[in-house]
C-alpha cells in the first residue's frame, strides 16, 4: 500500500515535470518565432537582401572601367545574420568585376551605387540612360532589380544604338551572382 501511494506520487510528480516542460518548449518557440515575424516586418531590416545588376557607363563615347581596386569592396558580406548600414555596404563591387553591383539593401537607388564607388554624376549631365535596353528618365533615381542591365551615357556619343547593343547579359550577371567567395549567393 506505502509503495502503490509512492509510486502515485512519484507519477503526478513526472507528470507535473513534464507538463512544465512542454509548455516552457512552446512559450519558448511561440516567442522566438514572434520576434522573427517582426523582424522581418520592418522595412528598414536588409538582412538576406541581395540581388545583383550589370550598368555600364560610357563618357563621351568610352566605357568607364570600374574593375581596379579602388571601386572593390574587400570584406565578405554572405555570412549569416548580415545587415549592412555603410552605402559601401550597401551597395558596391567585388572580385574586380566593375560590370555587375551586388546590393544588399531594399532602399538603394542608382545614385547609391556612383556614391558608393566615390564617382560622381548629376542628372544634368546624363545624355541618355536605358534599362534592359528600354529608355528611361531620372535613372539616377530608379532602383536596381535583380539581374537588371543599365546604361549610362555622359556625355557626347557619335553610334547610340551601338551602345544599347553592349548591355550586360543576364548570363553573366547571373554567373557573377553565383559566386561564393566574396559575396554570391
């Protein structure tokens, strides 16, 4: 009888344990994925985002090389939990590949991308400029969409539609993107 009213006691104690722990597991996982819910609400939190886009910029008919070191962004950003707060961060080049923008952020424009490389152009001075071979106004303003290809020209240019003809092609952007040592996906 002594052992029946132990062995009682010792089963709602087990069951007691493991009713605390059951609820405790779920509040834990209900408020961990909450707070993940939120974060991803916001539309100031850029981690995960990143698309790539080809731009040429031709000045007074040459193509503007930004493939040397002074435009590369060196440090690596494809680690987990990312979030960059730099426009260099932001917005920039990698692997000497002066053709194609990595961008991380949902809130970059174009301009971003010159600002970022420390290259100046005003709207003013921007002779024609196309998307994905399509003309368009105020490109400065325009913000960059996965495996967009831009065009700028500045400038005088003698052969217009040469230039739309040089456009990056999706193929390369897209192998640049796949890329893993500084900043593919």
């Amino acid at each position: 009888m002594l052992k029946e009213k132990l062995n009682k006691k010792i089963l709602s104690i087990a069951s007691i344990v493991l009713l605390i722990g059951v609820i405790s597991v779920s509040a834990f996982s209900y408020f961990n994925n909450n707070s993940n819910n939120n974060e991803s609400d916001h539309s100031d939190s850029d981690e995960g985002f990143h698309l790539h886009a080809g731009f040429l910029v031709y000045k007074d008919g040459e193509l503007v090389d930004f493939s040397g070191e002074d435009y590369m962004q060196i440090a690596t950003c494809n680690t987990p939990g990312y979030k960059p707060t730099t426009i260099k961060e932001k917005v920039h080049l990698h692997d000497n590949v002066g053709i194609v923008t990595h961008v991380h952020s949902e809130d970059v424009s174009w301009s971003n991308l010159f600002e970022s490389l420390e290259y100046h152009i005003t709207p003013s001075e921007i002779t024609a400029a196309f998307v994905n071979n399509q003309p368009v106004e105020n490109i400065l303003d325009l913000k960059p969409s996965n495996n967009d290809s831009i065009i700028i020209v500045i400038g005088e240019l003698e052969d217009l539609d040469s230039i739309t003809e040089q456009s990056v092609p999706v193929e390369f952007i897209e192998e640049i993107a796949s890329r893993v040592e500084s900043c593919g996906i």
